[in-house]
C-alpha cells in the first residue's frame, strides 16, 4: 500500500508574500503528489492492517455497528417537493447565513499535533485540510480553546525552547485535562496559518481566577493576528464551574455576572487591547438557562463588550466508558444509541431549548453560536461518531440550525483518545508512515459551506418534506432572495432492495401565483456510503480523503458532478437520493459557480484564480516530521494520561461526589470533552 508522505511545512523558507492559498499541494520527495498516495479509501486493507495498539486508540477504532433497520412503516420513497422560488414568497426563512457556518474547535491542548509544532513548523494536512472547506465557504472560522483555556497562560518562554507545556497536573479538575503554559510562539503559529490559508481565530481568555486576571492572551493576540482575529471567549461552560469545584458550591448566575463585569472592566483599561466589543459569552453547557443568565441583566449591561451569545451541547455523552470507575454506571452500547443520530429529530431536539432565547439575541443585534459541538461528549461513541452516519447527523444539525438562525457551529476535536475528530493527526511514532484520519464527519462541512457558498445572502428552509417524515429531511436554500440550491437527505441504508427514494421536484407555480420556474436541468452532488456504518468509503462527488491513515488533507479522486434532466412539459425534476446519501442540487449553473471549488474564478470578491490558489512547495524546503522528537504524552491527547488504558478520574474523591450530587447528566456532559 502507497504511503501518503507527511511533511511539515518550514514557513520560514518561504516567501513572506504568498497569496492567500486555498490548497497547498505538496510533493514527496519523489516528486511525486502525495494525492495519488490518498487515493482510492477502500479502508479495507488499512482497517485490517491495524494493530491492536492502534485500534485501541479511539480516534482510530475498529467498531463498526449494524446499520438499523428500515423504518417500520416505511415513509414513501416516491414523493414530490414544490418549492417556491422566491424567498418573498416563503414565511419561516431563517436568517442570511455565510459559507463558513460550521468551523472548527481545537482543544488548546492538542494544538501542537494537529494545527503545529510552532510557527514554522505547520501541519500541511492541517492547512490542506482547511483549505477544502476555505475553497468552498470563502473562509474557515476555527476555535482554538476548550476547558483547558480556562487556566492557560501565556509564558514569556519554556524550557527547551517549546511552544506548549502542559506538564502540570491542576489536582483541582476532575476533567483530567492538563494545565498549560504556553508562549506567543502559538499565536504566531495561528498568524502563520492564516497566511496560507483564510483562517479566522476565537481564542479563549482564562477565567479561572478573577482576582489574578491574565490578559495576556487578548495582548498578544491581538497585535499578532490582527483581522484574523474574530473574538475572545469568557468563560467555558460557567454553569458547571461549581460542579467541578472550580468556584464555590453556591456560584450562581449573579456571581458569574460579577464576574464577567471584572473582565470587561480590566480590558477596557487595558490599551493593550485596543479591539473592543468582541468578546463570546456565556457560553453555557445547559446547566443553567440562558433566560436566568440573561435575567441578570447580563446582555443589557455588557452590550458593547460581547459580539456573540454562544451555547455549548453534545447530544449524549459516553463517559460511563471514558471514566470506568466514576459511578457512571453501566457503559452505553454504541449500537443502541446509534438510531438516535440518524433522524431529522436529532438536531431538532438538541437546539430546542435554545430557540426562545435566539429572538432575544437578535433584538440585541449578537451573533448566535453553537460554539462547541459533536456527537457525544466523553470522547464519542465508537462506531457512531466516526461512522457516516455521524455525516448526516451533522449536515442535518448543521442546517437545522442555520434554518434556526444559529449563526455558527463549531465541530470539536480532541485528541486521539476521542472518536469523533473530523481529522486526527497519526500517532508520533507512525508519523512518518501513516497519513492522518479523516472522520466522516469531516465531509458535513464541505456540504454546509456548498449549500451555504460564498454569497453571505443564503437563507435556509426546513421543507418538512415527504410528510416531514424523520429519515428523508430536506432543506431548500435561498440565495440573494432566490431558490438556489437544495438539500435532500436519507438517513435509511438499503436493505432488500429498499430505501433509496426519488424525490419530484418542482420550482415556482405555487399557490402565491409564483410562475414555473423548475429548469431544464439540475446539476448534483452526491455524499455517499455504502450505509450509515461506514468509517472508510465516504464519497463528495466521487472524491474522498481516503480511510484511515490515508489522508494528507486533500481530495483526491475525479469529482463527479451528475447532470440530471428536467421534465419540461410537467415541470418537474426527479432527483434520486440513495440509501444513505445527501444530494445538493444545484437549480442553475450560477447557484453551482457560487459554491464549486472547480469554478473559483467565480468567487465574488476575490480576483484570485484557481492556480494562483495552488501553492506548489518544493520537498527541499520540507523539514521532515515530527518523528520521533515528541513525547507521547504531549502529543496523544486532550486529556492528560487519558490516551491509554488507565483511566481514570484525577478528582479527589470529594470532588466527584460533589458533582455526582449536582446531578450525573449535568457533569456527564462536560466531564471531558
Ligand atoms: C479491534 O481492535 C482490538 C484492540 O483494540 C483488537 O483486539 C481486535 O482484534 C480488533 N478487531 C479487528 C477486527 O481488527
Ligand atoms: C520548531 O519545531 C521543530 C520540530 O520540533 C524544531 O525542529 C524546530 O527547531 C522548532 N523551531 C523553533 C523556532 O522552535
Ligand atoms: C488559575 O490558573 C492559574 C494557572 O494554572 C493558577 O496559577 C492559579 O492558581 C489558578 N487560580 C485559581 C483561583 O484556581
Ligand atoms: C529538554 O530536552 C532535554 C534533551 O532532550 C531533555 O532531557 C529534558 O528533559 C527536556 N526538558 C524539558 C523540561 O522538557
Ligand atoms: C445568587 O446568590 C446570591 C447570594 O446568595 C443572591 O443574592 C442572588 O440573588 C443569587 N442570584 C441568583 C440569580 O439566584
Ligand atoms: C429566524 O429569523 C427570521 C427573521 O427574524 C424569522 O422570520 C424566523 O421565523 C426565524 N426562525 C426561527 C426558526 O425562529
Ligand atoms: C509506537 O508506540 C506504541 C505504544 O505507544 C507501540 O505499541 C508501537 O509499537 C510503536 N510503534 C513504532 C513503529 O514504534
Ligand atoms: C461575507 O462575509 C465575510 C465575513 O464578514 C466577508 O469577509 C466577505 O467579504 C463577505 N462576502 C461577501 C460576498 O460579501
Ligand atoms: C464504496 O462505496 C460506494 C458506494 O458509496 C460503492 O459503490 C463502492 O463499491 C465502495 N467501495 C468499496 C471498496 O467498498
Ligand atoms: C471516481 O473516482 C475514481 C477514482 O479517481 C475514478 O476512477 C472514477 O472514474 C470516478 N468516477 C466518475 C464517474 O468520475
Ligand atoms: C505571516 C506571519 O505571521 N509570520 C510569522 C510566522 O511566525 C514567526 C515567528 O516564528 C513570525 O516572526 C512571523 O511574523
């Protein structure tokens, strides 16, 4: 089997001019492109070829589930959508959404694996990777912080001259998640980043300990990234500070609002930081309502600091299997839960409570994000959070909430001790042989940022299509006030010969006296799988990045766009969606120029053209990688000690009982991300 070469990219031997690159291909030192070594994703011979060590790992699992079974009744598999085709004529459109709405969080702690070892030395597949979705969305919004931001400081040096140090063991939380010192190096690594490739940053200020403030993440940060710099978060998860004994027992909302005020206070005398307005808060895991917190006079008082009001939620959490010996009781069977992920349902519920509150927020004129998600928080369920289902899971939530005027979503990603990564970096000592692992949930993204393209006008409609029936969601997207694309998904896996469906479609000649405006043809993308328990063979288009350990960061195989012709005396199209499968139709060729990375020229704002897109980087300014320089503690996980198979809680025994007290689903859900 060919190997991808992996390579870290020495910035420094570059030109400090380069233009801002959406795809950098690099050579082995064959001269050879290292995407024929990505290619086919068979996954067949890499998943057999796994050793034991490795699939002990979970980011690298060997669980494949059952797909479930056919729904019972059957919904129709045949079944016509009419759609208006001017956003005018349609009542419930959510808001103008952008390209980018699903970003990324990197948790603080596994900065060094997946994002660079410091600021010459940057992941390649880390940046090929972004730059897919940056080719698509115009730009990627990346969050780089997570519990581990909340005592993060930053450090004039370390020892050894590294960039991060997270050697300490903080006694006092039960998350098992490391402290960190860190030095300015990481913000030049982010700067570094955004030269490549069009990155944007939230970045966390600690909040541990208001009486000892240290601001000097916001400082550094930003006189280093400057526009590429979006907001600072503060406060990760306040409503679960008391359960895991980081305040006092009876830390409530009003003293969380006091809090939050110290901050605001000290920034706004600090000229250091000139930038004002663009702080995230609250941030809450659910613990608390966001009405209780807004009750405070939270949003009134601290209006001119926060930017965006943000919300934190995975829709389970698997820590009876991460923490054996926490009380957590008997570990989830991954199989049982796996049909909760594979309904229109699941995103709906999980933003529910959430939706009162967004009106609020919009009175308010702030952004509404969903700033930390995925599958299932204490590391995912194996099989599930890396399964193809997990991909449909998300382009449903993720245009659920677009449609429910969220105005982001961030994907987490930990380390190599949780399944749900939308790409994980090999282990240290593999380095140099294995490519990295790209989780199908990756491939959701490059969905949202296609339906959504490059425009910012994209509104997004939940069609309650066929009956609104659960397993065949479908959304119709509106751009620049005109029906542009459509999303239509089936969560079924054949079986039997059963379960693909073909969806009739017809555009305009509604019952508001739209005339017909169905085309003469579509153009469509398929995200397909052989079914929804699929880890390895996931397609966009006909191209993949590879099953596991295959992947460099780009796509490699021949896109396949399928031209579907309409019926123009009935005025219909007849679009044939697999099981399981998403099509994105594109309704004119314009609503696919918007958004097809084959056409960038068609950019709307940008005069870069496709190969000045292409950063060609010769193998002799490659500095090999990280090989075998890394310690593996460092490199392995967001959590300290937890990549192993000795896990267990690092909390004092009083601790945990304290927050087993609170209430095992409240601490459950944030125990370790
Ligand atoms: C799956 O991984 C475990 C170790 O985690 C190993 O014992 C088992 O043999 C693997 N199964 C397959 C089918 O590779
Ligand atoms: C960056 O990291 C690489 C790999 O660990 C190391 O060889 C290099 O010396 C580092 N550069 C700086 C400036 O620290
Ligand atoms: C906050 O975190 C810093 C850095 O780890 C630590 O030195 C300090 O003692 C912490 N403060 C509190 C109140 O826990
Ligand atoms: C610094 O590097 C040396 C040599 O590799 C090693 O022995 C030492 O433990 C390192 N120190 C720290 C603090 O990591
Ligand atoms: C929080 O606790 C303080 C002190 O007991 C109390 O005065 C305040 O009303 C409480 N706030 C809320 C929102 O419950
Ligand atoms: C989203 O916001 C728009 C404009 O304010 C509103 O018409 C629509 O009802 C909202 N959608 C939801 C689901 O609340
Ligand atoms: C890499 O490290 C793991 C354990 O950390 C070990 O089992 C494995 O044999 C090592 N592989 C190589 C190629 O060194
Ligand atoms: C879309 O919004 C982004 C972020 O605000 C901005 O950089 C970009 O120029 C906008 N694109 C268009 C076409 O207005
Ligand atoms: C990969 O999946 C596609 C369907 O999505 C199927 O046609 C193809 O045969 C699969 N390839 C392998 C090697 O399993
Ligand atoms: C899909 O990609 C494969 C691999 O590059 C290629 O062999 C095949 O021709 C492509 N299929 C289509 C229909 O383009
Ligand atoms: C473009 C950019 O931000 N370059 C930075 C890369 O990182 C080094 C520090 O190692 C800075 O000196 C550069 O300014």
């Amino acid at each position: 089997m060919l190997k991808p070469s992996l390579f870290l990219l020495s910035l420094a031997a570059l030109s400090t001019h380069l233009p801002h690159a959406s795809a950098v291909t690099v050579y082995n030192q064959d001269g050879v492109t290292a995407v024929s070594a990505a290619a086919t994703g068979t996954g067949a011979a890499s998943a057999t070829a796994t050793a034991s060590w490795l699939s002990s790992l979970a980011a690298y699992n060997n669980v494949t589930l059952t797909p479930p079974a056919l729904p019972n009744p059957m919904p129709s598999t045949a079944f016509s959508i009419s759609v208006m085709n001017s956003a005018q004529d349609v009542s419930g459109l959510g808001i103008q959404q952008a390209g980018d709405f699903f970003g990324f969080s990197v948790e603080m702690s596994v900065v060094e694996q997946v994002i660079g070892k410091n600021a010459t030395y940057v992941q390649v597949p880390f940046l090929n990777l972004l730059a897919t979705v940056a080719d698509r969305a115009g730009r990627v919004r990346v969050r780089v912080g997570g519990n581990t931001q909340e005592t993060a400081t930053l450090v004039g040096s370390l020892p050894n001259n590294s960039m991060i140090a997270k050697d300490k063991t903080d006694a006092t939380n039960p998350t098992d998640t490391p402290v960190l010192d860190f030095t300015a190096e990481m913000i030049y690594l982010l700067a570094n980043v955004s030269s490549l490739v069009n990155v944007k940053w939230y970045l966390g200020i600690p909040f541990n300990d208001t009486t000892n403030l240290r601001l000097q993440i916001a400082e550094a940060a930003e006189s280093i990234l400057g526009d590429n710099l979006l907001a600072f978060q503060v406060g990760n998860e306040p409503d679960l500070y008391a359960a895991h004994g980081h305040r006092p027992q009876d830390y409530n909302q009003t003293d969380y609002f006091n809090d939050f005020g110290i901050v605001v206070n000290a920034i706004n005398n600090d000229a250091s930081i000139p930038t004002r307005g663009n702080l995230v808060a609250p941030s809450l895991q659910g613990t608390w309502t966001l009405q209780s917190v807004f009750d405070t006079g939270f949003i009134t008082s601290y209006s001119s600091a926060i930017s965006i009001l943000s919300v934190e939620q995975y829709p389970d959490n698997n820590c009876a299997a991460a923490f054996p010996d926490a009380g957590f009781g008997a570990p989830v069977n991954p199989q049982d839960v796996f049909p909760n992920y594979l309904t229109h349902l699941a995103g709906k519920n999980l933003i529910a409570p959430y939706l009162p509150s967004i009106p609020t927020a919009q009175q308010a004129g702030k952004q509404f994000m969903m700033f930390e998600t995925n599958t299932a928080s204490c590391g995912g369920f194996p099989g599930v959070s890396d399964s193809f289902g997990s991909a449909l899971w998300a382009v449903d939530y993720g245009l659920q909430m677009a449609y429910s005027n969220f105005t982001g979503a961030l994907l987490h990603i930990g380390g190599q001790d949780v399944s749900y990564n939308p790409f994980t970096p090999p282990p240290t000592n593999i380095s140099t042989t294995h490519g990295w692992t790209v989780g199908p949930i990756m491939y959701s993204t490059l969905v949202l940022a296609e339906a959504l393209g490059t425009t910012n006008t994209s509104q997004v409609m939940d069609l309650f299509a066929n009956n609104n029936a659960n397993s065949t969601p479908a959304y119709a997207i509106y751009e620049n006030g005109a029906l542009a694309r459509m999303v239509l998904m089936n969560y079924m896996t054949e079986q039997g010969g059963q379960g693909a469906y073909t969806a009739t479609i017809s555009v305009g000649g509604g019952q508001t006296g739209e005339a017909n405006a169905t085309p003469s043809q579509v153009k469509v993308k398929y995200l397909l799988a052989p079914s929804v328990a699929e880890k390895d063979n996931v397609t966009w288009a006909n191209q993949t990045f590879g099953g596991r350990f295959e992947c460099d960061g780009r796509l490699s195989g021949t896109e396949d766009i399928q031209t579907i012709s309409c019926d123009t005396s009935a005025n219909t199209c007849q679009i044939p969606v697999p099981a399981p499968g998403v099509a994105l139709v594109f309704l004119s060729s314009a609503a696919q120029g918007a958004t097809d990375p084959t056409q960038t020229q068609t950019y709307a704002t940008t005069a870069v053209t496709k190969s000045a897109n292409t950063v060609s980087i010769n193998p002799s300014v490659l500095a090999t990688s990280n090989g075998q320089s890394g310690k593996d503690r460092s490199l392995s996980s967001t959590s300290q000690g937890s990549s192993d198979a000795r896990r267990t809680v690092g909390a004092p025994g009083a601790t945990l009982l304290a927050m087993l007290v609170l209430g095992a689903w409240a601490v459950a859900g944030a125990l370790r991300r």
